[in-house]
C-alpha cells in the first residue's frame, strides 16, 4: 500500500474519479454515432431483423465478456496506460508497444476524428453553411489523394481542439463535461428506445411485415449484398453475418478507455469493475432495444436504405416528420459531443470501420489471452476482481473474435490488410526507438 502511495505522488496523478464518473467514461465513450448510423449497413449486409439483432446481441457478448476479464486486469493493475500497461507486462515491452502506436495511428485518433466529422455533418442540418462541399481551401490533388479543408472539417477540428483544451484545464474540468453530456446523451437514446417501442409496431415495420430469419424471404441476394462473392446460400449468409458485426463492435469500442485513467480512480478494486461490466451492460442493453425500435417503426427496407445511413434520424421523422428529424441530428450532435470528450479524455464509415475495427480485434484478443498469460506468470499476485466463469469466458471471448478476424481478412483484405498493415509499420519505430533510448528489452 505505501508503494502504491508514493508511486502515486510521484507521478502527480491523484484518485478524484468516483463510481459514476469512471461510469460515465466507460458510457460517454461507446455512445457516439455509430448506433444512430450503422445498423443501416448491418441490416443490408445480413437481411432480415433477427440477424441484424443476433449481430448487435454478439458484439455485445464480445463486449461484456471483454469488460469481464479486463477487469481482472484492470483491479490488478491499476496503473495510467490501462490496455498497454497489461499487454507490457503480459508479453514484453515491443507488444505494449504495438498496441500505443497503433492505438495513436489508428484506433483512437481515428475514431475521435470519425465522431468529430459525425457532429459537423448534424450540425450541418442546422447550419446549411456547415458542408463538406463547402471549401475554405479548394482540393489539391497529389496523386491518387487530396488535400482541402471544408467548412465541415473546421468544425471537426474546431471540437476536438476545444475538448482537448478543455481537459487540459483539469481533471474536475473534464469531469463536468463528460457527466453532463453522457447523462444528455444517454436520456436522448432511450427517448428514441421509448418512443419507437410505444409508437411503433405499424403493420409496415420491420418487426411485423418481414421474415425474421429468413433473408431470401425479404428480397436479400448476397451477390447484392457484396457484389463479387463466389459463395452462396447458408455460408454466404454466415459470412456476411459475420461481416454485418463490424458497427455494433465499432458502436461498442472504447469502453478500455477507462483504464488508462486507472491511477486517478479512488478504490479502484471496486469502482473499476463497477464501471466496466455496469457501463458496458447499460449501453450493449440501450443499443439492442434502440436496434428494437428501429424495426418497430421503419420497413426494413427503409433500414436498408435510410438516406446517408442516418435511422435514427429517418425513424423520428417517422414518427413526428420534420421536427422529429431535427431533434434528432441535435441528438446526435449531443452524442458526438460527448463521445469525443470521453475520448479525448482517456487519452466515414463502413471501409474506415473495418479496419478499425480489424485491429481493435487483434489486440482485444491479445488483451484477453494476457489475462491467462499473467495468471501463469504471476499466480501470486494480488486480484482484487477474478474474472467470472474463468477459463471459459476468456476462451470463448477469443475464439468469437478470432473467428471475425479470419470473416474480414477472407470479405474485405484490402480493408482489413490496411488495418494490420497500420500496425506492422509500428515494427521498425520500435526497433529504432529501443535502439535510440538504449532498451534491452
């Protein structure tokens, strides 16, 4: 105990985040945009209700098992650095590496830049100046790539600039913010759960008109669904199944993010958990009765099909027209807010998500295998939470994403390629970085 308090005034960080705080990190991270967009792609990409609410109910399984064995992790090493911290001392310096540098190249600033870009393009609803065709500096091509700057990216710049200053001005700053807009945004998402399950259920939703299993039934032709597949039938359907998981398992990242601010949350043998397995339960719950609602109010071809992706935005101008689509992207324009800001304060779509998304799954793996691997290496070490159904949570936890992982390399290599690509290049900074600081190991 008196190590772990040194430690701690050496480092300056100081334990103020309680439960709910470290709650409202784990919540106001995940929710973000993608529940509001991407069951349009799902729901494409699989056919029918039931498959696209068995993709949201896996990747929630993914979720609450992963939040169930980081917390061992998590409690055992309470430490700044959260995900990093485990695999470093799992497998050696170069893994912990890995995942940092892919973590700042890829993972989190991809998303807090993919959530920026969401909040413009509600804004622009509001303000038809905010555009992505609306150029401050018109495009200059280099090659096969571009240069610009819209009225669109300013604004995404603008909010992340904002929320990055804004938690530099101290932890209770931060702390406000993140509160107050996870509570907004999470009573704005289950307004939409109330409403489309109590207004909902016309003869023409989802829910009541199409085959819930049967794709074909429902017009669904995988050669549509993925122009180009050579499979058909059953393992067709699997596969872009399997595919169909990659939003809700976008949707649902982030949720680790607390445990890079482990050393500024008080009890952390207790708080932690709580916050993991109780923030992580609250959203995977929110998101598959608002997937719910979606099908109790649209067709599902208006799933299928809602303009730029936007649902949400399509079921409440279902309901209540216009102003209900207004309220919404303001909703939305909440949510974005408030994901950026758990982000920035732990630490576009569709091709942009698999890769993502490909490389969050092979250091989640990673993550949960660390945890048998330093149950071997360091038996003996204090655990103030033991991961629960222990060793088959994390087995089965391994073998689902390991099973994703080999669905997005066989359907989309080249997305998926460039995610594990992203990682690799972060093998020769390492090597220069051991060689430039003197690492031996």
């Amino acid at each position: 105990m008196k190590n772990r308090l040194d430690s701690q005034k050496q480092s300056g960080l100081v334990r103020a985040l309680g439960p709910i705080d470290a709650t409202m990190i784990v919540i106001g991270s995940m929710i973000g945009s993608g529940i509001f967009i991407t069951s349009a792609e799902s729901s494409r990409l699989s056919g029918a209700p039931g498959w696209l609410l068995l993709a949201w109910a896996l990747a929630g399984l993914l979720t609450i098992t992963g939040a169930l064995c980081c917390s061992e992790l998590a409690t055992m090493m309470p430490r700044a650095g959260g995900v990093y911290v485990f695999l470093r001392e799992a497998y050696g310096r170069s893994i912990g590496f890995l995942y940092g540098w892919t973590l700042f190249l890829v993972i989190q600033t991809g998303t807090i830049a993919a959530v920026a870009i969401a909040f413009a393009k509600f804004l622009g609803v509001f303000v038809p100046s905010v555009s992505p065709d609306h150029y401050l500096v018109a495009p200059i091509s280099f090659g096969g790539y571009a240069i610009s700057l819209s009225t669109e990216q300013l604004v995404a710049i603008a909010l992340i600039a904002l929320l990055t200053w804004s938690n530099t001005r101290g932890l209770e700053v931060g702390k406000i913010i993140q509160n107050t807009f996870t509570f907004a945004k999470t009573a704005a998402l289950a307004a939409v759960v109330v409403i489309g399950l109590s207004l909902g259920w016309n003869a023409n939703s989802a829910a009541l008109s199409s085959a819930w299993w049967d794709s074909w039934a429902n017009g669904w032709d995988p050669q549509i669904a993925q122009p180009g597949l050579k499979v058909v039938g059953g393992l067709a359907l699997a596969l872009l199944f399997g595919r169909s998981m990659v939003g809700p398992l976008f949707a649902q990242t982030a949720w680790t993010n607390v445990t890079f601010v482990g050393s500024e949350v008080r009890e952390p043998g207790k708080n932690l958990v709580r916050a993991l397995v109780g923030g992580c339960g609250i959203v995977v719950v929110l998101y598959l009765l608002a997937n719910l609602a979606y099908l109790a109010v649209l067709p599902l071809t208006e799933i299928e099909h809602a303009p730029q992706n936007r649902v949400a935005v399509a079921m409440l101008n279902a309901v209540f027209g216009h102003p209900g689509a207004m309220c919404m992207a303001a909703a939305i324009m909440i949510s974005t807010f408030g994901c950026d800001n758990g982000l920035i304060l732990a630490g576009v779509y569709n091709q942009l998500l698999e890769y993502i998304v490909s490389a969050d799954l092979l250091f989640y793996v990673l993550m949960i295998a660390a945890l048998m691997v330093l149950r071997r290496k360091r038996p003996n070490a204090e655990r103030p939470c033991r991961t629960w159904g222990y060793p088959f949570v994390p087995i089965i936890s391994i073998l689902l994403a390991g099973l994703l992982m080999v669905d997005l390399a066989f359907l989309a290599p080249a997305t998926s390629g460039i995610g594990m690509l992203l990682v690799l290049t972060g093998v020769p900074v390492y090597f220069f970085w051991r060689r430039f600081r003197g690492v031996t190991n």
